[in-house]
C-alpha cells in the first residue's frame, strides 16, 4: 500500500494526490498535523533517502526557526525533524521499500504507472 505524508494545505501534496487519483492508484493519507510522525519512522526514512533531502529548508517553519544559524549535524537535524514534522519536504511517499520526497511527475510516473 501507498502512503502519502503530508498536509492537506500543502500545493505539492495536492498535486500528488491528484496524480494517484488520476491514474486510479490507491493510497491512504497520513495528515502530520494530525498524526505526528515519530522519530523511529524519520529514522527508517532516513536509511532511503538522506536527512538533507527530508530537510525543507525552502520552508517558512525552516527559515523562522533559524535552523540554518545552528548548523544541525545528522543528529540534530532527525530531532528537529521529529520534533517539529513542519520541517519535512513534502509529500513523503512509502511505495513498498522505497521512499519519494517531493513532487515530481515523470519520477511518479515511472514508479506507478509503467
């Protein structure tokens, strides 16, 4: 099963939902601001793709917080992550042992539909 993280307000999660519905590809949504994502799973994430890539550092919460002023080590950056899931660049996808970060049409069209 396909599991979308995200927020609902988010453009590229919106575009990523809309993606699967147009291409008829079933997946359950996980809202992180209802449903916190925890330290254990960012960790498992971070085995598939590096911290650097889960950090949104474009992001308003990113550039409020000052995280650029703390030069986070890996350490750091997986606590901020689980403390404050804002941080995360969406959508994070968990395809089978895979994981996509971000939106980007031709990566999810050779992963789902060819």
């Amino acid at each position: 099963m396909i599991k979308i993280y995200g927020i609902k307000t988010c453009g590229s999660v919106r575009k990523a939902i809309a993606f699967m519905n147009k291409h008829n590809i079933e997946f359950e949504f996980v809202d992180f601001k209802t449903k916190k994502v925890d330290k254990s799973k960012i960790k498992e994430w971070a085995t598939k793709a590096p911290l650097d890539v889960l950090l949104n550092t474009k992001g308003t919460k990113y550039k409020t917080l000052q995280l650029k002023e703390l030069d986070l080590d890996e350490s750091g950056k997986l606590q901020w992550l689980s403390d404050e899931n804002m941080l995360l660049k969406r959508p994070v996808i968990e395809f089978g042992d895979k994981l996509i970060v971000g939106f980007d049409d031709k990566i999810y069209l050779d992963t789902f539909v060819h």
